[in-house]
C-alpha cells in the first residue's frame, strides 16, 4: 500500500498512529514477529513437531507467507449472529465453498469457521488453504437468549476433515467461564497431541463489566488479563477485540491490578493499550491478532486499515477480520483483505 493511499484512509489520525512510540513497555522487550517466529519462540516450547508443522501452515500460507503475520477469514457468524443477519447483505455466501474461495482469493494465511462449512468442502480445499474449526458456539435462537458457549463437535472431528487448528471462544467474566476453560483446555491439550495448533478468541462477557454508562468489555486492562489466562491453558494465537479504553478493574473495584498499569505501562493511546494486550500475551511468545469488528459500510475499509497499523505497531501478529469482508462483493471483500495485508507488507509502518 503506498504510503499517500494509507495516509488518506488513515485521514486526521495518521500521524497520530504513524509516528507514535510506546515508552512504557518498550520493542525491544517484546518478541517480534519475523519469517523464523516458528522456529525461534515455538521451536523451545513443548510443541510437538506436528504441532510446529501445522503451526508453519498457518504462518506460512498466503500474501503475508512467512512474515510473521497472518490474516485470517473468519465465518462463524451463522451460528452467533444467526445466518439471516449474517449472510442475508450478500446471499451467496450461504453457500460454504464461496466462504473458502473468499479466504483462497483474498490471500489469506487461513479460514476459520464452523464444522458444517469446512466439511463440506473438505476434500475439495483442505489442502489448498488451512482450515480452522471453531469448536464452540454461542446458538442464538434459544428464548430467551442465552449466553454461553458450548461444543459443537470433537476435536478428532476437526483432524479428520483436514483442520490444521482448532478455535475455541472462552466468556471470561461469565457464570459459565470455569466450565468453559476447563473444556477448552481439555480440547486444546488433545489438538496438541493430535498435532494441530490452537487458536482462542478472548472474550469478555458479564453485565457488570458495564459502569456508569461506560463499557469495559474492551477495557486494556481487562482483555489482557483474558489473554493471559489463555496462553496459561496454551493458546498458540490470541485473538482479542482492539481496546477502546482501559480501567476497568478500577472502574468496577474487582479483582487485583497495579497503578503501573495505568501511570507507567500504557496511555490512553491505541497502540499503547493494544501493547498491554501484546505483553500479556508473554510479551509476544504467543501472536496477539484482533478482530475486525462488525460491517460498518463505507468507513470498513479505512476501520480496518486503521485496526491493522494499531495492531502491527504494537507488536500484533495480524487480523481475523470476517463481516467487514464478505458482506460484500467477493472483489470487494478481496480488496479490503488486500488492504490490511499491504499494511504488513509495508516495511515503512514498523514496531512503535
């Protein structure tokens, strides 16, 4: 992406996010992405030689190949969301091969989605792009609505169609967290053993993390604590929603934090906030991506640019981003994946 088209997406808030240097957990503490990431972070850990071969897939496939970073397609939406909401903007993708020939077209490292989806096309693609199963759901059509995320099929269902990882999402906050990790950890112990790499989405959930008007689902502080606790249960890859603020753990007066949390480790600056998450995640041992959030429209293409630079410069390893990318044109989908990876490809945006 040249650096006139970035500057114009990124508008008023270019040098802003462009010429930002963290200070308070500084790069050189972190450990960065790089074409030997595999080698040198997972190639010291317990990681089976299949997992550090499933691990290589994802890291080695696709526009970002052997970077360091990865951009991953996800579609799990049908199921959360429910499949009208989800696919009802662009019909044709409740047809699951077009789900896949979006992630192949697009560039991307991987797709990631239900097991329906990547069964049905297994044979045709599972060798063709790594596939990621997300085992657990929230279903969405129970009344009233519940909230709790519970499996959808086996681990040894997900290797059988070819899965080269396995995905997972704990509520942590939720009455139901303590069954959710103890299950997700279970699962991702036995997609060790089988050789696939593990990937957990970090979500918070609890009305209580809502104070005085103000929402800290996506506080710094509180989203970095669900990181750590996920690659304690060995999460190879983090994904996490960008933090919008930070003092949640004050705000609500739970738990046990530090004022150097607040004063000394992070500002109220994106990058700084999204570094905290990066530094939870073992100061990078574990790659840190974040979600692309909900179509927004006109404005995805400028959102998710702006989510990639945040992510890149703080020591991210990429974006799982899925609404913004097809629910639209399958072109225009391409584009934006396209978009966010020049944002990797270009060596001119490095590490704050």
């Amino acid at each position: 992406m040249g650096n006139t088209k970035l500057t114009s997406l990124l508008g008023d808030k270019a040098e802003h996010l462009l010429n930002h240097q963290c200070t308070g957990i500084s790069k050189d503490q972190l450990h960065l992405p790089g074409s030997d990431f595999v080698d040198r972070i997972f190639g010291q850990s317990n990681r089976s030689p299949q997992v550090l071969r499933s691990l290589q897939s994802l890291y080695g496939n696709g526009r970002l190949a052997n970077t360091g970073y990865m951009s991953i397609l996800p579609v799990d939406q049908g199921i959360e969301h429910s499949a009208g909401a989800s696919f009802a903007p662009n019909p044709m993708y409740f047809d699951p091969e077009n789900i896949v020939k979006l992630a192949i077209e697009g560039g991307c490292n991987a797709v990631a989605s239900t097991f329906g989806v990547l069964a049905s096309c297994s044979r045709k693609y599972a060798h063709k792009i790594p596939f990621v199963v997300k085992i657990n759901h929230n279903e969405f059509i129970s009344y009233p609505n519940s909230y709790d995320q519970i499996m959808f099929g086996s681990v040894e269902e997900a290797w059988n169609l070819g899965a080269v990882a396995v995905g997972a999402t704990i509520y942590f906050g939720s009455p139901e967290s303590d069954r959710q990790i103890i299950e997700v950890a279970q699962a991702f112990e036995r997609a060790h053993e089988l050789g696939m790499a593990t990937i957990l989405w970090c979500y918070l959930r609890n009305s209580g993390f809502k104070k005085d008007g103000v929402d800290y689902h996506t506080a710094a502080d509180l989203t970095a604590q669900a990181n750590h606790l996920g690659v304690t249960i060995q999460a190879d890859i983090i994904k996490q929603k960008l933090p919008t603020n930070n003092g949640g753990y004050k705000a609500i007066d739970f738990g046990k934090t530090h004022p150097k949390v607040y004063d000394t480790l992070s500002s109220d600056h994106p990058i700084d906030l999204t570094r905290y998450q990066v530094a939870n995640n073992y100061m990078g041992r574990m790659g840190l991506i974040n979600s692309g959030g909900a179509s927004s429209g006109s404005s995805d293409m400028a959102e998710a640019v702006e989510t990639a630079v945040i992510n890149k410069r703080a020591g991210g390893h990429g974006l799982i981003s899925g609404r913004k990318a097809f629910q639209r044109p399958m072109n225009e989908g391409v584009e934006l994946l396209n978009a966010i990876q020049d944002v990797y490809l270009d060596d001119s945006i490095t590490i704050a």
